[in-house]
C-alpha cells in the first residue's frame, strides 16, 4: 500500500524567507501527487499536483514543487513566505486503479514570523 | 458555480445517537469522497461514490458507518450510536471523473461526541 511521509511537524520561518516543506511518498509505480493547504477551521485548497511530464510543477499562491523519481520525494517550496502563507499543508498521493482515495501525509504547520 | 457544500458545519451529538453528515458536490461532479481528520492528524480516506454506487468502501470502519449518494440530492455520511472516539472533522470532496481530476473539497462537518 502506498504511504506518505511528512517529517516536519512544525516548521517556522521569518517572512520574506525561502520555504522548503519536505514529502516522501512509497509506491510501486509513478504515483500522482498533491499538496493541499488548509487553514483554520477550513477546507483543503488544493496548491498543485503533478501527474506527468515536467517534474517542476508551478501552483498558485507563488508555490512550486519538485519530483524527484530517484529520491521519491515531493518537495513544495516557496522563494519568499507572506505572513498569510501560515496555515497547514499536506502532500497526498493518488493511485491509479479503480480506487481513487487519497492518501495524506500527516501535515506540516507553518507557522510565519513577522 | 457553487463549491463543495457540507452542513451542518459543527455537530453536536451524545453517545448512542446518530449523525447525519450531507455533502452536495461541485454542480456537474458525480463523484464523492469521504475523508476523516482526527485531532492532530491527516485526512484518512473513508469512502467513495458514485451516483447510486459505493465503489470504494475499503477506509470505512465496519460497523455503525454507512454511506450514500442518490440519484437526487446529497451524499450523506451516516453514522450511528457514537462514540467519542467518532469526535472528528468529516471532510467531504468531489470530482468531475477520472483519478487525474482534482478532488475539490468542502469546508468539513466538526462533529462533537458528548
């Protein structure tokens, strides 16, 4: 079964600062992967994904993400964090097959500093 | 065009009674996905439907949780005779088809066992 791995419970950074949230993913095949962020008391919005293709993936918000076959990472980064950049974020991979779950990673807190 | 709607937002229930969870996916959607999140942790995948069709009831717990979605109205998540351990957030997502369509997700339903 395929696993995530977040292994940055808490990170804190200053605002303005570059960003790097770490994803480790087990799967046999080439999953597709996500990262969505949440933020208090609210839903998931979903940042980027990658299912193919050009291994730099661009999303919104200036976030971008990085495949990396050899290392089965997922790594999201961010050159300079906004003080609204504070929230949780969480890598997810999906599988492909009838089942269409997802599986997530237990979550990274952002916490940004003025 | 409306996003994923779940209600009630926050649920209050004592222990034996029963919670009804109810998700209207994105218009035009017609798949729906059932996510647990408890306290500190990342979503856990329950369910997934189709119109009329549970296809993928693999995360659900075997007792007391049932899901559907009919052919008119919303999905709705059932569970019954709570426990506290049920105290979680229920996050309900939706997809236009196939695994390479983002899930879109609702903003959740807080539900407090007593």
């Amino acid at each position: 079964a395929q696993s995530v791995t977040q292994p940055d419970i808490h990170i804190t950074v200053s605002e303005g600062a570059s960003l790097e949230l770490r994803c480790n993913y087990s799967y046999g095949a080439t999953p597709y992967l996500f990262w969505y962020v949440q933020s208090p008391g609210q839903g998931l919005q979903l940042l980027l994904k990658y299912f193919s293709g050009d291994t730099l993936v661009q999303g919104i918000k200036g976030f971008e993400a990085e495949f990396k076959r050899s290392q089965s990472s997922f790594n999201l980064r961010k050159p300079s964090v906004h003080w609204s950049d504070a929230a949780e974020y969480f890598c997810a991979v999906g599988i492909s097959g009838s089942a269409r779950q997802l599986t997530f990673g237990s979550g990274t807190q952002l916490t940004v500093l003025p | 065009n409306a996003g994923v709607m779940q209600n009630p937002r926050h649920l209050v229930r004592r222990r034996g009674q029963e919670a009804r969870l109810r998700c209207s996916p994105m218009k035009g959607h017609s798949h729906v996905y059932w996510y647990r999140q408890l306290p500190e942790e990342g979503l856990k995948f329950m369910v997934y439907l189709q119109k009329e069709n549970i296809i993928d009831e693999s995360g659900m717990p075997k007792e007391r949780f049932s899901a559907e979605f009919p052919k008119e109205g919303p999905s709705i998540l059932r569970i019954q005779q709570v426990v506290r351990g049920d105290s979680a957030a229920y996050f309900c997502a939706s997809s236009r088809s196939g695994l390479g369509d983002e899930q879109f997700f609702g903003p959740g339903t807080r539900l407090t066992v007593l």
